[in-house]
C-alpha cells in the first residue's frame, strides 16, 4: 500500500474491537428485530408506516453523507480529507437501503391513498394523478434513485481504494469528475424521492419545497452521523492525532450553519403556504398545528432549531468533543422526529401517541446501518493514505 502521507496515530480499526462492536450490534438487531416481528403483528398498518419513518432516516444519513463526500471532492477541500474515508462509510449501507425498500413496495395500498384501486376510482384528483402516481412507476422510479445512489457510491469507493494502493495523485481528478455530474443528479433524484414517499401519503398536497427541505435534514443527520462516527472512533483509540480538534470545530461550524438553512427551509415553506391561503395546500400544515402534533411542531421549533442554535453558537462547545457529542446525538434524535411529524400525520390525522413499534423498528434498522459501517471500517484504513493532501489535512488549523 502506498502510504505517501502517514498519519499521525493508528488508523485501522483494531480487529478485535471491530468484531466485538460489529457483534455487539447485530446482536442487538436481532434481538429489536425480534420484538418488531411480535409488535408487526398486533399492528400492521401503523407498523407500515413506522417502518417507513424509520427506513428513511437511515436513508437520509446515507444519502446526506454521500452529498457531502461529493461536495469535498468537487470543491478540492484539504481540511476534509481526512474525514473523506469516514464519508464513504457511512455511505456503505446503501445497497442493504435498497432491499429494505422491499417490504414498502410490496405493502403500497397500507400506505399510499393512490396505490388503492377503490379510493382512486371515487376520487377525480388522484386519477388525475395516476400518471404519475401508480404503483408500477413507482416501483421503477424508486429503483431507479436507489441504484444510482449505491452506483455512485459504489463508483467512488472503489476510486479511492485504488488511490490507497497507487497513490496517485490523478484519482483524485477521476472522483471530483464523478462527483460534478454525480452531485447534480443526487439532487434530482433525492428530491424526486422525497416527493414520492413522502409528499404522496398525502397526494391532494404539494410543495414545491420539499425536496430542498428534504435535502437540508439529510445533510444535516448526516453531518451529525459523521461527527459522532468520528468521536467514536477516537475513542476506540484510533484518529486522535489524525482528525483533531481543528477538525472537529469546522464540522461543528457546518452543523451549525445547517441548522440555521434548514430552519430557514423549513420556515420558508410555511410561509409561503400560510401567505398563499390555499386550502389545499394549507390543510396539510393545519394537521400538524392540531391536537398532538402541534406539540411536535413547536417541539421541532424548540428542539432542531433554537436549542443546538445556541449551543453551537459557543466556540468552546464546537471545540469540546463531549459536547460537540452531546448536540450531535441531539441533532439526530429530532431529524428522526422531523420524519415522523411529516410521514406519520397520513395514518392518524387527529391525534397519535407514540408506539413500541416506532422505537423497535429504528433501533432494528439503525443497529444493522452501524453494523455495515463498522464492516465497512475493518477492511481499509479509516483515512485515504494514498491521498497526497492527507498530510496537509491532518496539519491543518483554524486560521
């Protein structure tokens, strides 16, 4: 392996510890996959619909990360090179996304009004619909999104892991290229898939905003996920010297920032509504300043903008790797709520309490994501060693 740059400290996983956690959380899937199968049972439809909550947060993680993996190429970053390999782990588990799309295509009727034969032939606007909004193009298109994402990531993945083994400075040309025409259709169809399974649960509605808002939470839990995958690794003993404080306060000062756009998205699409006075279009918004779910909404005020706004207003704080930590981990709690105040409003309009589905569901699906990335992990350094900038990267400091 060509090591042009060597780190500063051990950037393999240690074996031993790889297994033991790779272990530790698929033993836990199994066990939360278990009491899934049991709850499943008592409650389909609402399982449905938790299922899909649940599966879109792991996708938006992946899909976030492999936005940002492509931005630092196309952009030629230095300082984020050495969190680059990190990137491209998280963004492993998109071929296992793709089959745990299975079980949504196979169940369209429990979820989506226009998938329903009998409530398309009553009501004109769905059948208006339908050439877009049918189960077979739906099934295609959603294909579609999920092949090209695990295409690209695929693509570069194997680019750098080629780069680790020459060294050559001239991959890194090959993947910013791939990125320039690759970021372009990440957005088109990330935005597409945010229309589909998520706006069509409720197809009298539309926002031309969605897929952007969609966009600013992916990016967001993503930029969390990769804050805390850092951290632990750090604390298994490896990246302390490699990924430093430094850089630690830069990705604290994009999550900040991305707080911040997806509060302005988020607020941007209400007003937008709220001044047209549409009752079409404000329906959907009157929902969720209801009963419960305003409760939720002003919780998503409260707890995904105005909280980690001013605590990562600090410095220190963007600094402190507990608290930096403490934030990010906060960060992804409430993007998972911010998918279930905009999916679960289409099975209870009313009102809903939370279930043990709900929660037995994420935990299946998010311990079987960090099993793929801790495999993922074991079997190539957690930095791009072959890369030539590496070296300024791990120097790099805040100006």
């Amino acid at each position: 392996m060509s090591q042009a740059n060597p780190p500063a400290d051990p950037v393999v996983l240690p074996r031993g510890k790889g297994r033991l956690l790779m272990g530790a959380l698929l033993a836990l899937a199994v066990v939360a996959g278990a009491v899934t199968g049991w709850l499943w049972s008592t409650d389909p439809r609402r399982s449905l619909f938790s299922y899909l909550t649940a599966w879109l947060f792991v996708t938006s993680i992946s899909v976030g990360a492999l936005a940002w993996l492509m931005l630092h190429h196309v952009t030629g970053a230095v300082w984020s090179v050495a969190i680059r390999r990190l990137l491209e782990n998280l963004t492993r588990p998109l071929p296992l996304i793709a089959i745990g799309f299975l079980p949504i295509a196979l169940n369209l009727e429990g979820l989506y009004a226009w998938a329903d034969p009998s409530r398309l032939a009553s009501d004109p606007e769905l059948a208006r619909k339908a050439v877009w909004l049918n189960p077979l193009l739906f099934i295609v298109r959603a294909a579609i999104y999920l092949a090209f994402w695990a295409l690209i990531a695929g693509i570069l993945g194997r680019q750098s892991n080629r780069q680790d083994r020459t060294g050559d400075p001239a991959s890194s040309g090959r993947m910013r290229a791939t990125s320039a025409w690759g970021l372009v259709v990440l957005g088109l169809t990330t935005s597409y898939a945010a229309f589909d399974w998520m706006m069509s649960l409720d197809p009298h509605w539309v926002s031309t905003m969605f897929g952007v808002y969609f966009w600013a939470g992916s990016l967001l839990g993503s930029l969390a996920a990769i804050i805390l995958s850092v951290l632990c690794f750090r604390r298994l003993g490896s990246l302390s010297h490699t990924i430093t404080v430094e850089h630690l306060h830069d990705l604290g000062k994009l999550l900040f920032s991305f707080v911040v756009f997806w509060a302005y998205i988020a607020f941007s699409q209400y007003f937008l509504i709220w001044y047209a006075n549409l009752p079409e279009e404000t329906e959907w918004y009157i929902t969720r300043r209801t009963g419960d779910w305003n409760i939720l909404s002003w919780g998503l005020f409260f707890g995904h903008f105005l909280v980690p706004f001013v605590i990562l207003l600090s410095r220190a704080v963007r600094r402190d790797p507990f608290w930096l930590g403490f934030i990010a981990a906060w960060i992804l709690v409430f993007h998972y709520l911010d998918l279930y105040w905009l999916i679960m409003p289409a099975l209870h309009a009313a009102t809903d309490a939370p279930s043990w589905i709900d929660l037995s569901i994420l935990l299946t699906l998010v311990f079987l994501f960090g099993a793929v990335v801790v495999h993922a992990c074991q079997g190539r350094a957690l930095v791009p060693v072959g890369d030539p900038r590496l070296a300024d990267s791990i120097a790099f400091h805040q100006s």
